[in-house]
C-alpha cells in the first residue's frame, strides 16, 4: 500500500522534533530536580565587575553560582579576593577549568590538571575545593565525560543561554536586549514553573551583562514564579569536596531579608577544619555524583512515543 506523502512528512517532522528533544548524556546536568527552579550561573570569572555583581544579587536576595577559572584567580590578586566575597554572600563557587581551553582537546592527564590547578587555586584563596565544573563552551565528550566522572564532578550544562558574549560588540543597550531573547521565548513566554526548571548561563565579565542583564533576568524570571537557586540545591549534590571548609554567610553581604544558603561540604566533612592556605590535595577519584534530570526521562519517553507514532504510520 503506497504511504501518502503528507503522512510520510508529518511523521518526518515528528521524528526529528522529537529527536531534537532527546537528553544529554545523563552526566552532564541540564535542568534542576524541583520544578519551578532557576539556578542563575555566571562563568568566566572572577572579573572586575564581580563586586558590583554581589551588590545586585544581595539586592535582590538571589543566590547564584559561579563558574570561575583559574588563571583569573591566581593571575590577578585584587580579583583573588573576591571568592571569600562571594561565599559570604551565600553564592556557590565551581570550577570553569584553569585556561578555559577545549577539554576534548586533551589528554586524561591533561584534563585532570586543569582541574586540579583550579582546585588548588580555589582552595588557596578560599578554602574550598568545588565539587561543580563546567567544561569551557559545553565541549565534554565522552572521555572528558568519564575523567570528571572519575574525580567525582558534576558536570554542569545549561539549558537556556543569555548569548551574551555574542553580544559585547553592540551598543551596551542593544546588547542587553538581544541577551534577553532566549530567556523571553524560552522562560517567560513558554514555560511553566510546576512542570519546568532552568540552568541559566550569563558571564560577569562583560559591563552591560553586569549593570543592564543581570537585574532584567532576575526580575523577570521571579515574575513568572519561578525561584532561584544554586547548583547544589537544583542538583542535589554538594557544592565542595573533601577537605573543603565553608565559611559561615556573612548578614552584611546578602539584604536584609533572610538568606537562603548552604555552607553544605562533602559527607563527613567538618565545617570547624582548619583550612591552610595554599595547601594541595590531589582530587581522588570518585562516584555517584552525576545528579538526577528527570526532564531528560521525560523527553525519552516522548522520544519513544514519537518513534513508535512513525513505526505506526510506516505499517499504515
């Protein structure tokens, strides 16, 4: 029997929407346990903007994560101070790699160098060693995969993007609106904070991202009745590794509205250790903290319908 050609497009067009939905590799975290979650994530730092970051954030009462790199922590001292900052805010700190280099790029060894050069360095100024990376433009295949796996890393992904480094170069106005885009079409307009959560990518390295965004995205996205959160409490994983020693929240650094904050550390981790600075310990190898996405299920299983509707359709 000939197939009609309409039914063959339809069933086309299902597939390869569907295709299109299907997971990431469940290692690399993309959306947030809880419903009704935005976790605000901002990388490349730490940068000359980040205090008046905080200042915007403690305003708002909105806790965030910052994927930060190593060299910027290690190369510009003034900077190097401002993770105590931000874990006095209550905000968490993640490792972005040490030269934001291509991981896909490198070997193993390679790999676990730039993550224990940004351990160390983070350590050093901090007293914490992150439990969160963030491969630099998302590039994490299946080795990198295996080697964060390995050394007990979340891999942390995004599913909505601000764009805004691809705007820098625009008048600072117009760049802040055409960093807006996604997060219009995607959050506010076609979005439902009961069924859906967010990992939202920005950087606190460009101006109009820090003085014109940032107070735009939080307002809008709190409008629509969504909460923010950090990785640790979108994932459900804990922030820092072993040996890592959180800082009680400092009142000064958030409003004057009580904080929501984790000074969570690995299992069995006391939070009085005393820290030493410059100290380094090699990340040992570990397991389970690839998190949960119960969105990835979900879009699998519609994948599964959309391959069983063009089975059906192929047998007409």
């Amino acid at each position: 029997m000939k197939i009609p050609t309409a039914i063959i497009s339809l069933s086309a067009l299902f597939m390869a929407s569907m295709v299109s939905a299907m997971p990431d590799d469940p290692a690399k975290i993309d959306t947030c346990i809880k419903p009704g979650t935005v976790a605000l994530t901002f990388d490349d730092g730490p940068g000359i903007y980040n205090t008046q970051l905080l200042a915007i954030l403690a305003k708002k009462n909105v806790k965030a994560t910052f994927f930060l790199i190593g060299e910027n922590i290690v190369q510009t001292p003034a900077l190097s101070a401002t993770l105590k900052n931000m874990l006095a805010g209550g905000h968490q700190l993640a490792s972005h790699t040490y030269t934001h280099s291509n991981l896909d790029l490198m070997t193993e060894d390679q790999m676990k160098k730039e993550i224990q050069q940004t351990s160390d360095a983070m350590f050093t100024h901090s007293g914490v060693r992150p439990a969160y990376m963030r491969a630099p433009e998302g590039r994490c295949s299946e080795l990198c995969t295996k080697v964060m796996t390995e050394l007990g890393l979340v891999i942390s992904h995004w599913n909505v993007d601000t764009n805004d480094w691809r705007h820098k170069a625009e008048a600072p106005q117009t760049a802040a609106d055409l960093s807006m885009v996604e997060i219009n079409d995607v959050i506010i307009k076609n979005s439902n904070p009961a069924t859906d959560s967010f990992i939202l990518l920005q950087h606190e390295i460009h101006k109009f991202s820090v003085e014109l965004l940032a107070d735009r995205v939080i307002d809008s996205i709190l409008a629509k009745g969504y909460k923010f959160v950090t990785m640790e409490e979108c994932v459900g994983k804990p922030s820092y590794l072993t040996g890592s020693v959180v800082p009680p929240v400092d009142p000064s650094a958030t409003s004057s509205a009580t904080p929501t904050t984790s000074s969570t550390v690995a299992p069995g981790v006391s939070g009085t250790t005393s820290a030493r600075a410059g100290a380094s310990a090699t990340i040992s190898p570990a397991t389970g903290n690839k998190g949960a996405n119960g969105a990835g299920a979900l879009q699998m299983g519609a994948w599964a319908m959309g391959l069983a509707a063009a089975v059906g359709f192929s047998l007409f």
